[in-house]
C-alpha cells in the first residue's frame, strides 16, 4: 500500500518529468517494504491493482479524465476510485476487456472492490471501508477509543459490585 507516493511507469516519463502521485494504491503480492516512490521497472513491471484519488475542485479534471485513462490503457489497474469530499460524490470503476465500467453501488450507496475483498462507501462524510456483512471497518484509533470505553464500563461495574479495580 502507498500513499502520496509518486508512481514512475516509463524511462521517458522519467526525463518529462511526467508523473504521477495517486492519493493512495495498492500492489498486491509484492515485497513489504518502505519505499519513498513506486518504480514499476524496479518492482518486476507491476503496476497497481487499486487507485483511490481524493478530489478537490483543483485536481477534478485531471483525475476523472487524464488520470482515469492512465490508469486504464496504460497501467491496466483492475479498480480505480475517486471521493469528492466536498461534494461526496463517490464513483468507482472496474477494467472489463479494455475499458473501465461503473462499479455497481448496493442499496445502501457502497461498492464492492474485489481487490480489496472490502466494500467501499460514504459513512459520516468519509469515505470508509466496510466488511463483506456491510460492517464498518475501524480505523486503529476507533478501536482504541472503544477498548478504552469497555474498560470503563468494566470498572464502573466491578465498583457496583463493591470491587476496587484500582487497587493490586
């Protein structure tokens, strides 16, 4: 997974300085490692199989066009997403053939990536992941928020029973 981190594709691309940085992708069966760019020449020819962009009212044009048309002729990603957080537009796309085609959404608004095995959807003005029953996924901080709240409820109930849980 990388995020923010620019994609080279091409040696000529390279001396344009012609590149391109999703806001996040995902290059599945590939070493766990740090890296501070994505060099497809480096990494045995693999391009992304997933692309999220984030959109802002600069960035639109490019990436539902220009960006979009990479990612399908050249980089032949299986799944590109974009999120418009300001206007919660939300579109996702799947490479059938040649051509990228509308990932259909469910009743509740989500999309299933299968690149992920996770559906993709809007939940309180982010976009979010959510499991194949259409639960949320927490993010690492909403899991310890709620682990510090069952702790409180679990001393709150050892006081009721006459139990010190602050005491060796």
């Amino acid at each position: 997974m990388g995020a923010n981190l620019t994609i080279y594709f091409s040696r000529q691309q390279l001396k344009n300085k012609e590149f391109r940085r999703p806001d996040f992708f995902l290059v599945k069966n590939t070493e766990k490692k740090p890296r501070s760019s994505w060099v497809v020449w480096e990494e045995d020819g693999k391009y992304p199989n997933l692309i999220i962009e984030l959109l802002s009212k600069d960035t639109a044009s490019v990436d539902c066009n220009l960006k979009k048309e990479l990612y399908q002729d050249r980089f032949r990603t299986p799944e590109y997403f974009w999120f418009y957080p300001q206007i919660l537009e939300f579109a996702g796309f799947r490479l059938v053939g040649d051509k990228y085609q509308p990932i259909p959404v469910d009743e509740e608004g989500k999309r299933w990536s299968e690149q992920l095995g996770l559906y993709l959807g809007v939940y309180q003005e982010q976009l979010r992941y959510f499991t194949a029953e259409g639960q949320l996924v927490a993010r690492p901080e909403e899991d310890a928020l709620r682990a510090m709240a069952d702790a409180e409820k679990m001393a709150a109930k050892l006081r009721s029973l006459g139990i010190d849980p602050d005491t060796d």
